[in-house]
DNA sequence: CCTGATTTGGAACAAATATTCCATTTTGAG
DNA sequence: CTCAAAATGGAATATTTGTTCCAAATCAGG
C-alpha cells in the first residue's frame, strides 16, 4: 500500500491476520485450530537474542521446561557454546545425540529463523564483525558519503577491533626482549618514514619527556644520519607494508655496526626478518586505505613507559 | 567399490594414477611430461602444516617468492588467521581482492587437498577454546604492574574508552561545518607541534595519498613558513593543552589574513577558541602523563577523508 | 486401552559453498 | 620481438550443508 503511514499499514495487516483467522475458525473444526495457529503464528512471536548474553540467560530460561530431544539440544549448547560458530547442524546434532531437524527445531523456538541465524551471532561475535568489513565500506562508498559521522563510526570500529585484536595477539616475549635490550641501550633510535612518522614522533615525543637519550631519523630535509648511530645504541624502527627503503637500509646499517634492531610493523613482517633481532608485530585493522594507527600507538607507548621504568629501577 | 575395506580401495586407487601416468608418459613427447607432472603431481607433494604456528611459518617462508595474486593471498590470510575458521572462500578471496579460485591454489600450494581442509586447521584450533576479551584483558592487568604487558593492557583500556567517548560526545554539525570549510581550501595547513605532531603528520600522510594540497608546520628546524598561507586557504590546527604559543601565534596569523581556522583539540577548548571559527574537540583518556591519541587520530582521519569525499563530489 | 495432541526422525528439497576446468592474459627467457 | 610457460579470472560443476515437511512414534488424559 504506497503512500499509506507505515504504522497505520502494519495495523490494517495485523486486522486483516486477524480476520482471516477468526474466520477459518468458524468454518473448520476445533482440531485445525491448533494446525492454524503453530503455521500462522501471531506477530507476538519471540525476538531471537541480540548478544551471546542474552542467548545464555533465554537457555536457562527454558531450560527445564522442554520436552526430551530439545532438552537435549539446550544442553550440549549451554556446554558448547562456544564451538557453535565453527560447527555444522549435523555436528552439533551429533554431539547432542539428536537428529538435525531437532536442532532445527531448537533454533527456531529461540526465536531464529533457522542454524544459520544463530550461527550469525556466534561468528559475529567471535571474529567481531570482520567478515562484513568489505560490505560496510561499498555501502559507505555508495550511500550517503556526506555524512562525516558516518566515518568516524568507522574510525572508531576499526580502532576497538585493533585494540581488541593487539589483546589478543600481544606476543609478551618478544615485547619484554625489546624492553630489556631498547632499555640497555645508551642512545634510542628511531626509524619512522613515511606512513611510520606519526609513531615514530610520537616516541621521540614520549623518550624526550621521560628524559631518554632517542633520536628521530625520519629523513627529514632528505637527511640521512645513519653515522649517529654508535655502538652502545639501539634501534628502533617503525615499518609498514610497503618497507620503505630507507628503514630496511637504515635497519641493515644498524645491523653492520653490531646494534641490536628492535622492529615494530605489521605482519607479515617476512621482508624485514633479516634486518630485525626482535619483531614486535602488530595487526591494525583499516578501513578503506587507512589505518587509525590506535594499537601500534598503544605498543609503542607501553614500549616507551616499560623502558623507562626499567631504567630507573 | 562398495564393501571394499577403504585401505585397500585407496592403493588401487592410488596404483590406478601411477599406471595412468606411466602410460600417458610413454605416448605423449617429452614436453607433455612436464605437463602431466603438474597437473598430476606425484604422492611427495609438501604435507599441509598441522598446526596454526607450522602454517604461520609456511606462510612466512612461502612469502616474496610468490606470484602477485597469491601474495595478496598470503598477506591477508597471515593478517586474519583468526578470520579464517569462520569465513568462507569468498570472503577471503574479497579481502584479499583475489578471486576465489586464487585463494584455492594458495591452499594447494599450502600443501591443503583444498580450502576445507585448511579450515579444519582452524576451526580445531579454535574449538580448543581461547578466553573471551575481558578475560585476556584481565590476564594481562593481573601480575606484577611493572610487567610491559599489564602496560599495553592499560592503554588498550584507556584507547577503548578515548573511542567510546568520541561516538558519544561527537559535534556532529560542527564537523560537518569543518568539512565544509576545508574542502573549500585551496590549500590546507595544518599545524602540529610537540604533541600535535604525531596526528599532524598522519593528516599530512593522508591528504598527500589522496592528492590535495596540504602542508604540514611543525616548525622543523625552527622554521616558521607563515608566509605560505594565502587568501583561500585554510588552516587545521591540532593542538592540546597546554597550547603551544606557535600553534597560537599561526592561528592568529591565520586569522588576520582572513583564512578560516579549524582547531582539533581537547576540552576545555577556552584559550584557543579566539583565534578559531570552528573547534573540534576530543577528550582522550589519559593513561598516566601519556595519551593514547587513539580518539584524536579517528577523527582527524574521519575528517580528512570526508574532505576527499566532499572534493570529488 | 483409546484418542487427539505433541514430539520425533529422516527423507526430500533448497541454498550456499567449495572445487575444477579451461580460455585468456601475463610473464620471462632467448 | 617471439614464443612457451606460468598465472589468472570466471563460469560450470560437485559437494556439502541447511531447511522443510510429513508420516510414524510417543505421550497424556479420560
């Protein structure tokens, strides 16, 4: 119906359920009643649960109060939950002893539309929405570009799951060798050219304040001043794919002269191997063809504040 | 061959290709050998890794020696490995811009009979069960504080929460406003000194990829370049406090030559809102003396690509 | 023990997904 | 520049997986 209220639309829809209803009953005998009701159910129908919470408290909740094979079902996935999003509907009805329509069926009371919906929010959940980055950014391209908060909306995801993912995959080794051998280190070099250079300056930034000997070789002028660096030093570089040159031939430098090269870059981080005693890698979720750089802040700035702690101690 | 035991089925089957190759080898010339070798490649094919560290080092060692389709394969694949058990090929071949059929070579050249195959990998791994994000947050906090990785837990925290104030606290018309403004600029200056010169930088990175005319006054060498602002342009200054007195004195400059002037900075924006006709501001949480800049950083790119955008529109 | 309502299992069907194949393009050696 | 080998993209196909449906089994109340 164009044109009509979307509300006013929904009512009428609702009334005319209704009538239907009311007359199939007069017609057709109390035993089709039942048949009716469960092939047409009212709008009132259960809304599936929206996180993984939820979804654990509406399993207590009908737990107890279902027949057999359902019962069943609640069980193994209370017990499961968490390889729901890795499992298929035959998997999952085998563990629980049921057949698949039984988990179907199980699905379906919950309020989803069938495995695959609820699958979708065990995924979800898990992977924290990557798998749809592509789809969000065509629709952002496509749809109203105009709207700047739309982007920060991004932005801001794409800097939650960075954070979130830096939790994850923070390899604790490698960070404490790089705090003991940058701390040992008489004077801080930093590489940092290109994309790098807001990191890198941050660093310079952060060291000079806490009063640690470091150095910003960000080719500034087209400046090259490998030779400052001495033995006794360190260095630290900041790279992402692509390497730029002068960090790979700075880091090689480094190398020839016997100080240790600590490396902070995105993986993979095959290139830059063979330059770096220590790699220190760090997966910045982007959006579109840029990064908001917010977990390889968070590293290098925990980086910086371990190393000098470490110093004064 | 049904009733067969599946041992004994396999050696036929696997007697069957060798009979099969010899034959095809004795009729066909020796270039068609070749040929037949690779599209039947013989049992001592590599074994696929069996565990996510085995694959990750396969990855590794496979990396730079690969043609360009199946790089952009390894690449993505070593930057989402946990995306892997619950994607199907289609989406990775998407985020890695390959067709899928790419992404299934990879995997047979990964040693993987196929894409399933290598999946199973990774759904193992995962049904293993890892800990959720509190949890690990939790583990990294717990110990002893001066730990490098109870840091990064600290300003993962403090990042996290710098982005969930910005959604909250955005000024949505006045950034609209600052696009507005901006993408009207012949030229954009910005300025970022000190702390500012990290997110200044990044700006400068970004505005330079995408072609418009920027440039960066972070008083290098203790040059000053005001002159460079002409009628038309517009000035983006970002800066905190304490405001340093060259960000000041270039807004002001700014300002008396008529040029608009967009401040990003951190409430309460009071001293810096007279040399400015519009203020963005950020609130960053502080993890002791040192930010995150996480917050700043989304918004600063928020709004340099919503300028792109605006300009090609 | 009968009867109607509910639950159940599995077979048939539909949709999504993986895999193969081959015509075309690209690359690299001579 | 030429040609063969390698790489590539996409369409066709095979397989797996999800979903629906209904006849049979089970259950509860009289």
């Amino acid at each position: 119906m164009p044109g009509m209220a979307p509300a006013a639309s929904g009512i009428i829809a609702d009334l005319k359920k209704v009538m239907e209803f009311s007359f199939r009953l007069m017609e057709g005998g109390i035993e089709q009643q039942r048949a009716i009701m469960t092939r047409h159910p009212l709008p009132d129908a259960t809304p599936p649960p929206a996180t993984v919470e939820a979804f654990r408290a509406r399993l207590a909740d009908l737990s107890g109060s279902l027949p057999r094979r359902l019962q069943q079902c609640a069980d193994h996935l209370s017990a499961h939950l968490d390889s729901i999003a890795v499992s298929t509907v035959a998997e999952i009805a085998a563990g629980a002893g049921v057949p698949p329509s039984a988990v179907m069926r199980f699905c379906q009371i919950l309020g989803f539309s069938g495995y695959s919906e609820m699958q979708r929010l065990f995924r979800n959940a898990l992977s924290l929405g990557l798998p749809d980055y592509g789809t969000r950014l065509a629709n952002l391209k496509s749809g109203p570009a105009d709207r700047p908060a739309a982007l920060v909306a991004e932005f801001v995801e794409a800097g939650r799951l960075s954070l979130e993912k830096l939790t994850q995959d923070l390899d604790e080794t490698a960070l404490n060798q790089a705090v003991d051998t940058l701390s040992r280190a008489s004077v801080i070099h930093l590489a940092g050219y290109r994309r790098a250079l807001p990191v890198a300056a941050y660093l310079a930034y952060v060291f000079e304040k806490m009063a640690i000997p470091a150095m910003l070789h960000a080719g500034i002028g087209g400046l090259d001043q490998r030779n400052a660096m001495r033995s006794g030093d360190a260095l630290l570089a900041v790279t992402f794919a692509p390497y730029s040159s002068e960090t790979l031939s700075l880091a090689a430098e480094a190398r020839a002269r016997g100080l240790p090269v600590v490396v902070l870059t995105d993986p993979p981080a095959t290139p830059i191997l063979r330059q770096a005693d220590l790699v220190l890698t760090v997966a910045e979720v982007d959006f579109g063809a840029f990064r908001s750089l917010s977990a390889t802040t968070a590293l290098a700035l925990s980086l910086a504040v371990a190393v000098a702690t470490r110093r004064q101690g």
